[in-house]
C-alpha cells in the first residue's frame, strides 16, 4: 500500500486538524474527511447524543469502526478525533495505511482556542478556565506517546492553515 496516498491528522482536540484537513485537501485536490462527522453521520446522531446514550466506550467503538470502514479510499485527507490515535490497535493501523501527521501546540495555545469550543466537545464541558487547563496538561501527557509516533510532527500551528499544509506537502515529497 503507497502510504502517501491517504494522510490522517491527528493531535488533540482543538489543534486544527479539521480546518488544515480542508486546506492540505484543496491544495492537493484529495477529498476531505472529517472521521467525528462521519461517525454523526452513520450513528444518525450527534457526538454529545452518542456520549450521553452509549458513553465514551460506545464512541470510541464507533470511531474505531469509522476508521477502518475508510481503508479503501485512497486520495484523501482524513482528520480524526482528538482521540481516535490513542489506541496502539488505531495508530498502528493509522501508520500502516496511510501518512500520520501529528498537528502539535501546547496546553496555553490548546486551551486559548478550546474556551470557546466547550459545547460540542463532552469531555471538556462544566469545566472552567483553570479546570480546562489542567485537563489539557494531563490528557495531553497521557496522549503524547501515541501522537508521537506520527510519521512527522508540526509544531505551533496557530491560525495560518495554509502554511501548515504547505509544510505537510513539502515534508511527504
Ligand atoms: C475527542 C475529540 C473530539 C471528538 C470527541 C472526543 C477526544 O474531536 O472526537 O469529542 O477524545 O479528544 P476534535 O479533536 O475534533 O475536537
């Protein structure tokens, strides 16, 4: 299988997987795959209506499942959940089928950008500043090491999407 052919964005919640998935598409003229509307879309249900209703074990399921139901399609920009890469079962199969890039910022950049994407997202709702803070610090740590297994890693993205999909296009030549 030519990894190259499929690129999967991972990293945490709010580091801009989705809108550089758009960018790093239309420059490569790929399709774009959004993996947590795509699993909205099969469960005919919202993330926070399958969180409340199936728990985040029935997520995780669902998002693992969604992976895979994608193996064939090739030419296409995938970007995951905050969460989908943090099984060795999902980014071994992430790195054997396609090229992972690791979208990296730091706990202050994360939490700057999630305050106000509270809502949508289960695990950080009813937090407050300080509380989300912390749950950044900690998620991430216990996240790093299956990030950190990305075929290449781009550090501090803030809000110039293009050139991180340039930096990506250049790194997969
Ligand atoms: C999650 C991240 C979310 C979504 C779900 C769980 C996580 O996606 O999959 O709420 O565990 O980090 P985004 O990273 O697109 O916010």
């Amino acid at each position: 299988m030519d990894k190259k052919k499929k690129i999967y964005l991972i990293g945490f919640m709010g580091s801009g997987k989705t809108s550089t998935g758009k960018k790093l598409s239309a420059i490569l003229g790929w399709e774009s795959i959004d993996l947590d509307k795509y699993v909205e879309v099969v469960a005919g249900k919202t993330i926070p209506e399958i969180f409340a209703e199936e728990g985040e074990a029935g997520f995780r399921k669902r998002e693992s499942d969604a992976l895979r139901a994608l193996e064939a399609k090739n030419n296409c920009v995938i970007s995951t959940g905050g969460g989908t890469a943090c099984s060795n079962e999902n980014i071994d199969y992430m790195l054997s089928t396609g090229y992972v890039v690791y979208l990296k910022l730091n706990p202050g950049q994360l939490k700057s950008r999630l305050v106000s994407g509270k809502v949508e997202r289960p695990l950080l709702r009813g937090l407050d500043e300080r509380q989300l803070l912390e749950f950044i610090k900690n998620k991430l740590e216990s996240r790093e090491s299956f990030y950190g297994k990305a075929d290449i890693v781009v550090e501090g993205i803030i809000r110039d999407y293009r050139s991180v999909a340039m930096t990506i296009v250049n790194a997969m030549k």
